[in-house]
C-alpha cells in the first residue's frame, strides 16, 4: 500500500511546496521526504490524514524536528503549519539580515525547533534579496518587449530559487508601513513590488 500511494503522495506535496520542491519548513533544501506534521507517536489516528503530511528536507524532518511537537497550555500546537497557515502572522523576516524575528509564541517555537537563523539560511536568504530584483527588472523588461517566454524563464527563477520565502516577503514588506526605509538602496525594485501589474503577473491567488 506505502509502495503505491507514497509517490503520488510525494508528489502532490511537490507541488505545493515552496521554490523548486523546497522544504515546507527552511524554505532551502531539496524536500526529500513526508513529514507527518503531527508526529504518529502524538496521534496515531492522524497517520492517513491528507492534511497532516507535509514536503520536508530530510535534516528538518530526521535530525531536527523528529517527533518534537510542542504543545500551549490550551493544548494547541505551537509549531505553523505552513500548509494551512500564513506564517507571516507569527514570523517577521529582516530582509536586510535575513533572519527571522518572531512576533509570537508559535513563531519562536517555529525558528527554535528548526533552527530559522541557522548561518547557512541566512546566508541564502540574503542572496535571494539581492538576486531578486534583478529578476524583476528582467521580467518587467521582457514584458516590455513582448518576449513572454523570457519573462516565464524570469518568473520562473524568480519563484524556483531556494529561500522563496524572501520574495513572499518583499511582495509583502512593499506595502507595509516604513517600506520605504526597507527598501531605501532600490527605489525601483520597491515601485515594482508595488506595481499592480507585476503583482497580478507574480503573485499566485491576488
């Protein structure tokens, strides 16, 4: 039966997981296994639910995560889900360092049991920020041009690449209060992330 459905499984995850099958969790390695997001040991009903399975790198899922699975005092988990949930509600990523603050009892749970701030996540976050608005100027010059497969190929490595979780932050710190002040070193990038058109074009359900 695990023989069958497991790929079918993996690949549905696949889909729905960040960049280009990134982990559901760091946002950086390959996904390279199924994660039950409540451990079988806490629940054993839940082994089979859709919902409780989710795309992760084997060191989120085998070395750091396991079968840790923190509970509030109301019994509820304090670990985001990040199939059903907008982890921006409990995590703030400085895109200038590339770290993640938490803005909750959740979101520090969170970056603790997967270590969020670890160097090397940082690090590739921190590339995402700089790589990213090159591709959007590239993509809007494409579009400029007419030439649609180059702006897919934009796109494309605009949301393919590790730590997309950088661009949701972009998008979303574009329109925040003191955006300006985020984004004081590119002006252009930040009329880009608030340009209608581009937001429409790029970010998936707007």
């Amino acid at each position: 039966m695990r023989r069958h459905v497991h790929p079918i499984l993996r690949s549905a995850l696949a889909e729905m997981a960040p960049g280009l099958e990134r982990c559901m969790y760091c946002g950086d390695n390959q996904g390279t296994d199924i994660d039950h997001f409540e451990p079988i040991r806490e629940n054993p009903l839940r082994t089979f639910d859709w919902s409780n399975h989710l795309l992760a790198c084997s060191l989120c899922n085998s070395h750091l995560k396991r079968d840790v699975f923190p509970l509030a005092v109301d019994g509820t988990p304090l670990l985001i889900d990040p199939s059903s949930e907008d982890p921006a509600a409990h995590l703030h990523l400085s895109l200038a360092t590339g770290e993640y603050l938490d803005l909750t009892d959740r979101g520090k749970e969170t970056i603790n049991v997967f270590r969020l701030n670890r160097g090397i996540l940082i690090r590739g976050r921190r590339r995402a920020y700089r790589v990213t608005p090159l591709l959007l100027k590239d993509w809007r010059n494409a579009v400029d041009k007419g030439d649609l497969e180059d702006a897919a190929d934009c796109a494309a490595a605009i949301w393919e690449q590790p730590t997309a979780d950088v661009v949701h932050a972009m998008f979303h710190q574009a329109l925040a209060p003191g955006a300006d002040d985020i984004f004081m070193d590119d002006s252009e990038a930040l009329t880009l992330l608030r340009d209608h058109d581009v937001r429409a074009a790029l970010l998936p359900g707007l």
